[in-house]
C-alpha cells in the first residue's frame, strides 16, 4: 500500500463526506465530519458506542439524510438524491450488521441470492455468482441449510456474501463482529481483508479500538460526533500474529467478564434448598 | 419482463407456502366479515328485486267517456304515445274489458247476461317508463291525464302506492345505514388482517430495502397474496352465504342467490379489497424516514 488516503483523490474516492452535520432534536449526532475513502482502501471506523458510528454509516447508505453537509457515493450525491435512486446506490454499497439480518425462512444460498433476484439478473448468472461466494465464504457445503442452524461467525459471513452479491464498490460493516466469539471473529475480519484484496473498499465501524490497532489500516476515530483521529496506523508482526494476540486479550476479558458475572448471581440469588 | 413477473409470483406463493398458518387465519378472518358483507348484499339485491317486480305491474288506467267517438281516442292514443314519461300503451275496448271481466267471474258469468248494456267504459292502460314508476311521478301524470278531453277517470292504485313508496322509503334508509357499517367494519377487519400479515414480514421488506430493491419489486408480490387472499376468502363467503341461503330458503322461499354475474363481480371485488388492503398496509413501510 503505497498511497496516502489524505492525497484528496476526489476523483478515485468511493465516499466522500463533506463538512456532514446531523442534529437529533436535543442532540449533535454528528459534527463537521470529513473524510474520502479511496477506491479498494481499508478504513475501520472505531469510537465509543453513542459516538456516531452508527449514524455515519446510515448517511452513507442514505437512509438518512445529512442536517447539512454533504455524502457522495460513487455517483449519488445526498443533496441531490431521489428516493427512487435509492435501490440503486444500495446495490453499490454492501451492507453488514451485527445482528446479520437473514431471512430465516430461505437457505443460505436463497440469502445470498436475494439481492440479486431483485435486480432481475438472469437465474444461471445469479447461480454461479451466488456458488462463487459461498466458496470464498467457505460454505458451500452448507448452501441448503437455514441460518438458523448455522454459528454466528457462519451467519455472519452469508450476510458478507449478500452484501457482495452485486460487486458493490465498498462494503459498510457495523460492528460485525459484535456477537461473535473470538475465533468467530477473527475469521470474519480474515474475510474482510481478503475481500479488501479483491479490491472492494470496506469501511468497518467498531467500538473495540484495541482489536483494529495493529492490522496496518488506516482508523478514522470518531468521538462525540467528530473526528477525533484519522491516521494509518503501523504493521505489527504478521496477521496471525496480530490475530493471536486479539485472541489473549479476548480471552483475558471473557475470564474476567465470567468471574465478576458468576460473583455477581452467586451474591444476588437465594441458596438453594434442594 | 418475465423474469421479473416470475420472481414476483414466485415471492408471493413463497410467503402463502410459508406462513401457511397465519395466512389462513388471516382467510378464515376475511371470510367471515365478507359473508357479513355479502349476506347484506345479498338481501339488498333481493329487496330491490322484489321492488322492480312490484314496479313492473304498475300502470295507469285511464278511462274513457262513453261519449267520446272514434276521433276523440284516436287523438287520445296519439296524445299518451307522445308523453315522454310513457313507454308503452294498450288500448282495451268495452267489449274486451267485459270479455275479460266474464273470464274473470266464471261460474258467476251469467249475471253479466242480465245487463242490457255494457257498464264498462273503454281504457287505454299507460305503462310508464321505469324511472317515472314512483309515486310523485305517478300522481303527477295521472293528473294530467284528467285533463285531456275524452277522459272520465284515472286510476293508479293511489293508496297502495302510497302504502309500497314509505315502505321502500323506510327499507331504503335502514339498508343505507345497516350498509355503511357492514362495509366499513369488513374493510377494517380486512385491513387488520391484512396488516398482521405484513408486520410478520417486516424485516423481509427491511431487508429487501437494504439490498437495493425498488419499491416495486417489494411491493408487488404483497399486493398478489393479497389478491389471492381476497379470491379465496370470496370463494369461501359465497359458500357460506349458499349454504345461508338454503337454510333460510325454508323461512322465506322466494329467497335468490346471486347470478354468475354478481358473484364474479363480487369476487373481483374482494380480490380488489384484498389487494389494496396490502398496498396500504404496506405504504407506511416503505416510507423513508
């Protein structure tokens, strides 16, 4: 990665946002943020839960308007947009959640195919675009089954593999990887770089700063709606490495998490009489 | 085109498949309020039935003076041909009204042998137009037919227009008022079973919104299972309402069941019901916020 993401490469941004300002009554949501994300750049958008996360990446996939400000995606520019061009900057930008939004009624290769059914692709294109992901997900083998049977690191990666079905130019995750376990994780974020590799932007908002501080990417760090920092941050041994070391701290803070949680109902719930 | 109308049947036979259970009762529901519904119909259209028919028989006998001669009721004939309220004429003589009368006597004919001459007068019985077979139209046209020379009498069958119009009246402002409610409650109902069955859907119309699906695309296959509830739900009121109809054909015989005509328009009817139900259940979902 030899470019600065601050080079102003308007022309090659996949998103920029433009002094963007969003009032909730009572509230400053957001407050004079600014930044482009480059084509295929990596971006992790960390801050504490209420810092604006949330509401940036509603801006971005427009289903909220800024206050004032301004978002361009690709070609849509939120000043100008029409609620019918809508559908059409969603298919340009993948969209993932923590709680994975799967249709609990469809398959896992239903799931990923949805989202282009509903472009009225021809169903031998969408077949092979939809097996195509469920290898790079690794999970083909689990193409008929319900996402309900499937783990939450699973579920989770079907929901990356719809939101990829349209070849969208930057993937926006929010907290994705919030319900996960550690291992679970770890291969959710394994398969968000290897997406980035595919050259997909991906713009990943987490409120955990210590999981994102070693990858090497670039952290835009949002605080009470502003722009706290926005740097690169340096490589720190190889990924696996990097990995494992999340893994201990992970670890760590689950013991820890249990132990008070476990003194907790020991000293709340009555002795047991049986 | 069609790939696009394949995917939109395909969705909406998906989500009857699916939530088999809460579509029936969202059908049994419907059925029910549409029989309430179509009971109402149905004895309305019988009432106005039984009205036209009384309607049919109505005339105006108009009875003429013995001594108008063969020029006076010709022009008499031309004149109530002429009158715009008048769709047809019938000329009856004096020795056909007697004709008639003896008919009518049979065994008692022979008394008629004992009159010298013939005490009934010649008429001519107006038929007038459906739209002027109501008791204001009809009185005011008998008056004028007083007036024409040649006339000794007019006769309507006043008391019982007068009698049949308040009772029309009075079945008219009931069924109006008994109307208004049965429709709106089975809109309403339709409306809360049809909404029921969209919330359960929410977060496939979130989802689908988040992917990039246009309004259409989200919409339409809603709008065929709504249309398709309402078919289902019409088929199953008109069976109930037969069935209704049998029972109660023991109290009152003369009771119809809707022609092939009315029933289909009454099912098209319902399936639009139905599909408009999920069009506004529906509208405030896909609103942005």
């Amino acid at each position: 990665m030899t470019e600065e993401h601050n080079e102003t490469p308007q022309d090659r941004s996949v998103i920029g946002v433009y002094h963007l300002v969003k009032t909730y009554p009572g509230q400053n949501a957001l407050d004079d943020v600014n930044f482009a994300i480059a084509n295929g750049e990596f971006v992790f958008l960390v801050g504490p839960s209420g810092s604006g996360k949330s509401t940036l990446l509603r801006m971005i996939y427009m289903d909220e308007y800024p206050t004032s400000g301004q978002v361009v995606v690709g070609n849509f520019v939120s000043t100008r947009m029409k609620r019918r061009d809508i559908p059409y900057l969603r298919r340009r930008v993948g969209i993932v959640f923590q709680d994975y939004k799967l249709l609990e009624d469809r398959t896992v290769a239903e799931n990923i195919a949805i989202g282009m059914r509903i472009t009225g692709a021809a169903p031998f294109s969408i077949k092979r675009r939809v097996a195509s992901l469920l290898n790079e997900i690794g999970l083909y083998h689990k193409r008929e089954a319900k996402p309900q049977t499937l783990s939450g690191g699973e579920q989770q990666r079907v929901a990356i593999a719809r939101a990829l079905v349209n070849h969208p130019a930057i993937l926006l995750a929010d907290e994705p990887t919030g319900n996960l376990d550690p291992d679970s994780a770890e291969d959710v974020l394994r398969l968000l770089f290897k997406i980035n590799n595919g050259g997909t932007a991906v713009l990943m908002a987490t409120h955990d700063h210590s999981f994102v501080q070693n990858f090497g990417q670039r952290i835009i760090h949002l605080r009470d709606g502003k722009v706290y920092e926005d740097k690169k941050t340096g490589l720190v041994g190889n990924l696996s490495d990097r990995l494992d070391a999340i893994r201990m701290d992970r670890e760590r803070q689950r013991r820890v998490e249990h132990a008070i949680k476990r003194q907790r109902t020991s000293s709340l719930a009555p002795t047991k009489t049986e | 085109m069609w790939r696009r109308i394949l995917y939109i049947v395909d969705e909406a036979l998906r989500t009857v498949r699916r939530h088999k259970g809460l579509t029936s009762i969202s059908v049994v529901i419907m059925s029910l309020s549409l029989l309430m519904l179509a009971v109402f119909l149905l004895a309305t259209d019988n009432l106005l039935k039984l009205v036209s028919e009384t309607q049919d028989e109505m005339k105006i006998y108009v009875y003429l003076d013995d001594a108008a001669g063969q020029d006076t009721i010709e022009q008499l004939y031309k004149t109530l041909l002429t009158q715009e309220e008048v769709s047809g004429l019938q000329f009856v003589s004096k020795e056909e009204a007697l004709a008639d009368f003896k008919g009518q006597l049979g065994e008692d004919a022979d008394l008629i042998a004992a009159l010298r001459t013939n005490p009934l007068p010649n008429s001519f019985w107006v038929e007038p137009k459906p739209e002027f077979k109501t008791r204001d139209a009809m009185v005011a046209l008998a008056e004028r037919f007083e007036q024409l020379r040649g006339v000794e009498e007019v006769r309507y069958g006043k008391e019982f227009l007068d009698k049949f119009s308040s009772i029309v009246k009075g079945i008219y402002t009931i069924d109006i008022v008994v109307g208004f409610i049965v429709i709106m409650s089975a809109i309403f109902i339709i409306a809360n079973a049809v909404r029921l069955t969209v919330i359960s859907r929410q977060k496939t119309i979130e989802i689908l919104k988040l992917v990039g699906a246009t309004n259409p695309f989200i919409v339409a296959p809603f709008i065929i299972e709504g249309a398709f509830q309402g078919g289902v739900a019409a088929v199953l009121s008109l069976i109930l309402l037969r069935i209704v109809t049998e029972v109660s054909r023991s109290a009152i015989p003369e009771i119809n069941f809707f022609s092939v005509e009315k029933s289909l328009v009454y099912m098209l009817t319902c399936i639009l019901i139905g599909a408009l139900g999920s069009f506004m259940a529906l509208r405030r979902y896909l609103r942005m916020r």
